[in-house]
C-alpha cells in the first residue's frame, strides 16, 4: 500500500492553482499508483494569523468557511476509501473540542497538521491542551508541523532549537498520543544551506524520533522537487533516517498540490515524479521500502503494528 501523509484539496471557487479539487487529486493519485492520502482540512480562519498563509482580516477563499468546510465534508464522504481524514482545529475557538467531536462522526483518523506558528500560538501553549487531551482520550494521531517558526509574533527568539524543545514537551508529556513531525522539522533551511546546516537545525528532532516510541517523521518538503528535478539531498536526508530512525518510524508525502498535478504549478513538478522519487528509492530493501511508502503511516493512524488499511 501506498500512502501520501499530507494532501489538500481546496474549495470550488477557489483558483489559485490551475488543478487543486478533489477528483483532480483523486485522478493523479490513480495515474501514479497511490491509495490513500491524509486529507486535511483548512479553512480561512485557520490560516490567517500575523504569520500565516495571508495577512489578518484578508481571505484566501472566496467561498465562506461553512462553503469550505462543506466541500471538504462532501470530498471526504465521496472518496472514504481513498483519504485518512484529518481535521486542522482552531485552539482559540470556543466550540473547537465540538467541532472535533463532530469530525468523529463523520469517522476522523487524525488532528492536523496543526499550525502553532500560522495561528500565532505557542505548540505549548493553554490553547492546544484540550486538543491535545482530547486526540489521547480517543485515540487519535496528531500531525505537527513547525513551518514559519521565524514569524511567529509570540515567540522571539530565532533559533529553532528553543521552538523544537515546546514540541518536544508536549510529545513527551502526552506519550499516549502518536505524533508526527511534517515537513521533517525545520524545513525552511534547505532552500538556502548546505547538508551539514540542514542536519545540524534538525538533529535534534530526528534524535527525539529514534528515542521515542510515540514520534514519526515525514520526509515531505516541495523544494525537494524542482521542475521535475529532484533534489540530491533529498537521498541523503532518507538515508540518514534510515540509519538513524529506522523506516519503521519515517513517511513521505507530496503536500500536494503545491508539488503535484501539473507543471502549471508554482514547483512545476508532476505528481509522479515526487511518488517515483520514493517508490524506486535505491537505498532499502524491500520490507523498508514497504515501509517507507505506507507500513509506516498505516501503523501511525491505527496504533497496530503491520496494519493496512
């Protein structure tokens, strides 16, 4: 089984991307062998912050956030066998433990990938407890992601271990919750450093995965794909998880569509050449490579070793 962990669909009216609805993903997952997907749902209030996706008080969608949520719900409800639902909650709303009790009904696999930093909020924060509690009381799997750390209004400092270590704080503190780090961590460094600096901002994240029985990494950043190029050092990240955290606990993902469907997109690369990248990596055997493309992520949703779903 082959498993995308982190894919988006966007509303009806929205066009930033010349290919981003549902039957599209569906239709390149298909053309490139791939069974199922982390679906994850955002709305505009989930991404406006000081620091997100688009500047506060400005939307992103043209479609309401109820018009969002609806085509998200419906995409969903279309294409079950296909996707892992997860659900991006808004800490600071006053109903969100509702909202997520609802996405249980609709049959939700997982949180995430939260945003700390895109909602100006502290991973540590009063405001991400309950979801936190909440994910340990029933069972579910939360996907973390540290992209734009640097701009976070409420933490100051600049160096990325002192962000790690909040995450770090709550992996250990909920250890009955199944985390995942996306885009391996500190993601921004490889678009301007060498090996050595990448390694360097991110060691201590993939240290804490190999210590923690709790903790998975997904090898997934856009800028490993480049005009249906991929990036030398995306080989030398996957063989450094390989001796160091073991494919047990490492997955990969496109974040399509930012890197997938069409070269009209902004990293102009083919959803195929991103899966291939994977699907014929060299460097494992096949047991690994099994678990590279979707033992891994299966094992994470579920909490059952060997699961496929």
């Amino acid at each position: 089984m082959i498993v995308d962990c982190e894919v988006h669909v966007f509303p009806r009216n929205f066009d930033g991307y010349t290919r981003c609805h549902v039957e599209d993903l569906v239709a390149d997952m298909d053309r490139c062998g791939v069974d199922r997907g982390f679906l994850t749902f955002y709305s505009d209030s989930t991404l406006t912050s000081a620091c997100g996706e688009i500047e506060p008080g400005s939307r992103r969608y043209s479609d309401s956030d109820e018009e969002t949520w609806d085509y998200f719900r419906e995409s969903w409800l279309a294409h079950q066998d296909r996707f892992f639902f997860f659900r991006v909650p808004d800490p600071r709303e006053p109903n969100c433990i509702e909202q997520l009790e609802a996405c249980c009904e609709l049959g939700l696999h997982g949180i995430g990938e939260t945003q700390p930093a895109s909602q100006n909020i502290l991973p540590n924060g009063p405001e991400f407890m309950p979801v936190y509690r909440f994910a340990a009381d029933r069972g579910l799997p939360v996907v973390l992601t540290m992209e734009r750390w640097e701009w976070t209004h409420c933490y100051r400092a600049k160096d990325f271990d002192d962000y790690f270590s909040m995450f770090e704080s709550v992996i250990r503190e909920f250890s009955d919750v199944r985390f995942m780090i996306s885009h391996a961590g500190d993601c921004g460094t490889i678009l301007e450093k060498d090996w050595a600096s990448y390694l360097a901002s991110n060691r201590r994240c993939f240290e804490l995965a190999a210590e923690l029985e709790n903790l998975w990494i997904c090898s997934c950043m856009p800028w490993w794909f480049d005009k249906n190029k991929v990036h030398p050092l995306l080989e030398q990240q996957l063989k450094f998880l390989k001796e160091h955290v073991g494919f047990s606990r490492v997955t990969w993902a496109s974040d399509w569509p930012y890197s997938g469907g069409s070269t009209d997109f902004c990293f102009k690369s083919d959803y195929a050449t991103v899966v291939d990248a994977y699907r014929n990596l060299g460097i494992c055997g096949r047991e690994e490579l099994d678990s590279l493309l979707g033992g891994a992520a299966c094992e994470f949703v579920t909490g059952r070793k060997g699961a496929r779903v």
